[in-house]
C-alpha cells in the first residue's frame, strides 16, 4: 500500500494508506486507512480539485448516498483481491 499524508486541518499532517482508487461521474475517489496493516478505520475521500492544479484537495465523503454508492464499487472492486470491506 501506498502511504499517503494529507493536511487535514490545514497545518497536521496524517498519513494514510491508499488501499483503491476509483473515478465515477468524472470525480477520483480513494479508499485509504489509517493502518497500514490489521484492521484500521477506512474512509473515501474525493478529489474536489481543479484539473489544472497540481495538487489533489480531498474532502472525506459524508454524505450517505454518496457514501453508499462509492462503497459498494469499492467493494466489488476489493471482492477481486479476497479483501472485505464493512460499510
């Protein structure tokens, strides 16, 4: 897994691990983790940046639908590789 760090609050960094990586409706959605191995807690995040800027602005995904939806392409998506997703 790709371990990737991200300013949350604008200033702390927190690393995650980068488990998939997906685009729906033209929008990137990564499923990271908090651990890089175990069980650790999962979370989708979306690209909400410009196509011209360099750098990637991710939110967490909140909204339930939405939410829902991404999950279960990830899951699908994981059901290839024996890994199990609890959404």
């Amino acid at each position: 897994m790709e371990k990737i760090s991200f300013c949350l609050d604008g200033q702390n960094e927190q690393d995650f691990y980068a488990i998939s990586q997906t685009v729906i409706g033209g929008k990137t959605y990564i499923l990271v983790t908090d651990s890089e191995e175990g069980d650790g807690e999962a979370f989708i995040l979306r690209d909400d940046s410009n196509p011209e800027e360099e750098d990637g602005l991710y939110s967490i995904v909140e909204d339930d639908d939405e939410l829902s939806a991404v999950g279960k392409i990830f899951e699908k998506l994981l059901a290839d590789d024996g890994i199990g997703l609890d959404m």
